[in-house]
C-alpha cells in the first residue's frame, strides 16, 4: 500500500489531521475515501464547505484554505496496526509540518490523533487551551469513520465549532 500525498500549503485556514490512510484512500489516492467515512458529510454539515465535497475532490478544498495529512503515512485497515516507532516518528513530522505552515487551526480528526501528537491523555472536544505550536489552534473533533459511534448529528456540532474560530 503506498501512503497518499499531503495537501499542504502555508498560511491554511485548517490544516485536518487524521490517523494515517485507509486502505481504500491507499488505493485510490485521496484522503476520507472509505465509503463508510463520513469526513465530506460532516464538514458540509457543519457549514465548513459550500457543498459536499467527494474524496476525489481533496485538493480542491485547499482553494478554501483547508489542508489534509495524517499523523502517520502508512495505510493500515485500523489505526490499531500503528506500531510506537511509527506515532514517534510521525509526531515530530507532523510538529515540523505544522511550525512550517502555521495553519489558524489543526483539527485532530480523533481525539486518539490528539493523544499520541500531543502526550496529553484527557482531552475535551474542540478547541484546546493550549496549542502545542505558539499562533497555532489546536482543535479536537471526532473521527470521521463510520465505526465512531456518536450520534452524527453531535459530531457535526463539534465541528461546528470551529466556524467561529475561522471568523476570528
């Protein structure tokens, strides 16, 4: 399975942090391909982007200031596959990405992407007291796979949350 490319550009609005790739997005090269992950819907939903969005549009969302990468670049059918070495290795990556681009916002699309970037073991949903990068928010909101099993409607509440954070 080959990893799948960043969209990545400086000065983004939101820079959408997940796990690492599907298989299915390894397959077809684009992030929240999975037909059970619902990222396109909930960011439509939440009143990030004018319309929903398919997989295959993900870099088209970066003329809206948004970007996409993962915490690790290597596809697994489930995060639980992702060895210490590989969250180590990614977690500085991701540090470096993320002071190099200063994004406003870094939405950890799991509060486990959250955990393993930040060491922090209780953390509450949306905007983080501290961010780990000085002039960067940190901002945690659920995954978006349709194995999550929150109500849909309060997934799209938290990321709600951050339409007023990008209105600062």
């Amino acid at each position: 399975m080959n990893p799948i490319n960043d969209h990545l550009k400086e000065n983004l609005k939101i820079l959408f942090v997940g796990f690492n790739p599907s298989i299915r997005s390894s397959e077809v090269g684009h992030h929240y391909a999975n037909p059970n992950n619902r990222f396109w819907k909930i960011v439509h939903e939440a009143g990030l982007t004018p319309r929903k969005f398919e997989a295959s549009e993900d870099e088209k969302l970066l003329d809206l200031g948004y970007g996409f990468t993962n915490i690790v670049a290597r596809p697994t059918k489930a995060a639980n596959e992702i060895t210490k070495e590989e969250y180590k290795e990614g977690r500085e990556t991701l540090k470096k990405k993320i002071e190099w681009l200063k994004p406003n916002v870094v939405c950890f699309v799991g509060k486990g992407v959250y955990q393993q970037y930040s060491g922090v073991k209780v953390i509450s949903w949306g905007k983080q007291i501290n961010g780990l990068v000085p002039g960067v928010i940190d901002f945690v909101a659920p995954s978006s796979s349709g194995l999550v099993r929150m109500k849909m409607e309060e997934i799209i509440d938290i990321y709600r949350g951050l339409v007023p954070i990008l209105a600062e």
